[in-house]
C-alpha cells in the first residue's frame, strides 16, 4: 500500500508546474506595503485617520468602507463649495479640474500623456446643493474623496487632517459622530490631541510655516550650505577639511542627500522606520532622528509634560507585581534628588528672539534633558501635523514619537512622576486636557503661547535677513541710476 507521504509525492510531482509571473508577485509585494504605509498613517481618531480606514480597510486590506447615501451627499455638498471657494487659488496656480483629476488618478492614463486633461469625474464627486444626489450618480468610493483631498491638500499647501476635518463633519466617518461607547479612554485622549494641534495650525498656519522652513532648508543645502539644518543637526564632519577615506566620503554623501530632503527635514529616517508593528521594541522608532537636544529646538509649539519613567520598566502585562515594585524603586530613586524633579523655565528672549530656559543650557541643570515635552510637528510619514512626544535627551540621543494609537498605547505603562505624586501618563494627559477657568486646557493654552515662535525660528530668520539684504541692495542700485 502506497502510504500517504508517496501518494503525496507522487501527486506532487505529477501536478504540471505552475507559472509564476514575476511582475504579479512585485505587483502584490507592492500593495501589501502600500497598505501598511496607509493603515500606520491612518492609525489615530481623527477624521482623516478615519477616512483611511474607510478608504484601506484593515491591515491585510479587507474591508474597505463604501460611503452611505447620507455621508456622500454631505461630503460631495461640502466638496462642491469646497472647490468653488478655491477656485481663484487654483488658476493663480494654474490648475484646471482636469489636472486635479490626473493628479488624483482619475483620468486613467500615465501622468506625463500630454492630451487634454479629463474632469468628468469631478461631476460624480461634487454635488449642488439644489442635485440630488442619486441622480447624480454620487461615488461611494471613500477613496476617490481620499485622492481627491490629498491632491487639493497638496496643491493648496494645507495639511490633509485639516481639509478632511472641515469636509467630513456631521458625516459618520467623522470621530464626533460615534457615541461615547465607541471610543476607548486612550482613543479619545488621542483625539484631543490631534483637535488641539489641527485647532492650532488653523489659528497660526503652522504648516505652511513648518512647509517653507522646509524647502528653503533643503534648497539651501543643495545650492550648497551644510551649516544650518534646524530643527536638525546640521551636516557634520565634512570630507573638505581632511583627506577623507572612501567610507568616509561615502558617510558623508548620505548624510548631505538626506538632509537635502524635504520628506526626512523634520526626521532623518532610521533603521527601525516603518518596522515598529514587526519589532518586539518598536518603540525606538523615535531614536536616532537627528533631533537638535538644547533650546534652539523649541521654536516649535510645545506644552510640557513632565519628568517620565518609560525606559526601564518590566512589561505589566507579563508581570504586574515586577512592574509596580520597579515603579516604586524608580520614583522614590528620582525623589531622593529634588533637583531631578525642578521643572524648566521654557521662557522666550525677546532681544534674542529665541526661547531660552528649555533645556540644561544656562540653567546648568542637566536634568532638563530628560523632561517630556508635547509637540505640534509634521507626521514623518504623511503631509500633516500630529501631537508629538519629545525628549531632548544626552548621549542617546533626542526622542521623537507621533502620538497615534500606537504611541498612546505604549504611554499606558509609562508613568508621570512629580515631588508629591506619579499616575500613569495617560492619565496625567487626562488631567492636562481639562479646561480651566480661560475655558483652555493647559496643553493648548502652552502651545497656543509658544505656536507664535515658530516664525522667528532661525531658518525663516535667516531668509528674513536676505530679503532684507536684497531689498537694501536694490535700494542702493536704484539710488545710483
């Protein structure tokens, strides 16, 4: 009797081989990780994380959302205004309909086909508020709306969580309509957050501001300047001064072309990028960023948050009794020195016009380098501002971390630490979110005060003193004709 490994064996290798077409197996590589790009950047409460989920479904792509009749019609009404009230930004621009659409892959056809541009689409996006929108034929697909206001978001120069925010509301996909037993404690301490930095970025332009301060950075280092990198440091140990091996010519090449990017000018990628669901210590994704660790960093809106105790600390999960008695050693530990727990001053120097006070600096206290700061600050990997956790740090560098889900999550077993008490950090936040009597909470009331520093921050000052320079300049030729 032919036992079932031989007749397995023999089934195998009777079975004709099947073909594999190497540009299908690349396509599907491909995909998965466009759809993990796209469920990590989507990974948050706001409505345009929301708006993701809706578009990709989940991690492996299933799932994905059509639009109810009552969602598209909000959204479609909102869009056709939307377009109508920008419509003289984009013939400044010169952008037609039709190049919206071929920017937001409408058209069907390569990006460089120079044939008259097709905006029928528009008619299926858009809808007056006199249509209806049945009639009309109104698209459910979540993600043509999603194309759509990455391509308008990008063409304007706003960031995408504020233009979904303003075309989602009222609609389902929108946090606010889902009801308190939806949302976790550490989901809506999440939303808060990104509310208060979208809030913000409305009030003073934020992303324009962090936008310019970008390109002129970048366009500065490939015309040739290595010496300023703000909020970076700049490019170091340059090959000119000695005769360099070839490695170290090589070292050097990377880091220039890496400061020269606009996509890396607020974080230099590291090796753990894109890794953190995949690595049992995802969390230090926020090192080795290149972050600036003194005063000159804090140009940006920041509120602080408080010394932590995150680093060292047992898994809770895995052993809840090992967990609390490392958290008592460690706060009694950083209680014993009272100077551990002095707080910076995070001051502003009006003659300098620079902050001063953030970190050790003047104050001598090396201490502030360890203090937890919140930010409002470009998302590393999509065209927005998200809350932002930072650590100026010493040797090992700044600490950088987007305050999605994710790091929300990891913050659950990090504990906030003062003279006379400690909490777990989420929960601090849960305080710190609470308005006062100025009906402000006190993180939004912080980066509010320091959200207007960010335009003397020294790339924009520097830019300031050349079309200083340049005007006087013409001055002068003019006064000599």
């Amino acid at each position: 009797m032919t036992s079932k490994k031989s007749r397995s064996s023999v089934a195998t290798s009777a079975a004709p081989a099947e073909s594999v077409d190497p540009a299908h197996v690349y396509e599907q590589a491909w995909r998965k990780v466009q759809l993990a790009h796209h469920w990590r950047a989507g990974d948050g409460r706001s409505a345009w994380s929301e708006l993701k989920r809706a578009a990709y479904g989940d991690q492996k792509g299933r799932d994905p959302r059509k639009l109810s009749l009552d969602d598209r019609t909000i959204l479609a009404q909102r869009m056709h205004g939307y377009l109508a009230e920008v419509a003289p930004l984009l013939t400044v621009r010169g952008i037609s309909r039709g190049e919206l659409c071929r920017r937001a892959g409408f058209c069907g056809r390569h990006p460089d086909d120079k044939s008259p541009d097709d905006a029928k689409e528009l008619y299926r996006l858009t809808l007056p508020l006199d249509a209806d929108a049945r009639e009309r034929g109104i698209r459910s697909s979540a993600l043509k709306y999603l194309r759509l206001i990455e391509v308008l978001a990008e063409t304007l120069d706003i960031s995408v969580e504020r233009l979904a925010e303003r075309l989602l509301r009222r609609t389902s996909v929108h946090p606010l309509s889902k009801t308190d037993d939806e949302w976790a404690d550490l989901e809506k301490v999440q939303s808060l957050l990104q509310r208060i930095v979208n809030e913000l970025d409305e009030e003073f332009g934020l992303f324009n501001l962090y936008r310019r301060t970008a390109e002129l950075k970048c366009s500065w280092i490939n015309e040739g300047s290595t010496s300023l990198c703000w909020p970076l440091w700049n490019v170091h140990d340059s090959p000119l001064y000695t005769p360099p091996s070839p490695e170290e010519i090589e070292d050097y090449r990377a880091k220039r072309s890496a400061a020269a990017d606009r996509s890396q000018a607020y974080y230099r990628r590291n090796q753990y990028f894109h890794r953190r669901r995949t690595e049992g210590e995802w969390w230090l994704y926020g090192f080795e960023n290149y972050a600036l660790q003194d005063d000159e960093f804090f140009f940006v809106p920041h509120a602080p948050l408080g010394h932590v105790l995150m680093w060292d600390l047992p898994d809770r999960r895995a052993d809840c009794v090992a967990y609390e008695l490392a958290v008592n050693h460690q706060v009694q530990d950083i209680r014993s020195n009272p100077h551990w727990l002095a707080l910076p001053t995070d001051d502003w120097d009006p003659e300098k016009a620079c902050p001063i006070g953030q970190t050790e600096g003047k104050t001598g206290n090396p201490m502030f380098q360890y203090h937890f700061w919140l930010l409002a600050y470009p998302d590393p990997e999509e065209k927005r501002l998200v809350p932002t956790l930072y650590q100026p740090g010493e040797e090992g560098g700044a600490y950088l971390l987007p305050l999605n889900m994710e790091g929300i999550e990891m913050l659950s077993d990090a504990v906030w630490v003062s003279p006379t008490e400690h909490c777990r950090v989420v929960d601090r936040l849960r305080d710190l979110l609470e308005p006062g009597d100025d009906g402000l909470n006190p993180i939004k009331r912080n980066m509010q005060r320091t959200a207007k520093w960010l335009a003397d921050n020294p790339i924009l000052k520097l830019q300031h003193e050349r079309e200083k320079r340049s005007r006087r300049l013409n001055e002068v030729f003019r006064a000599g004709s």
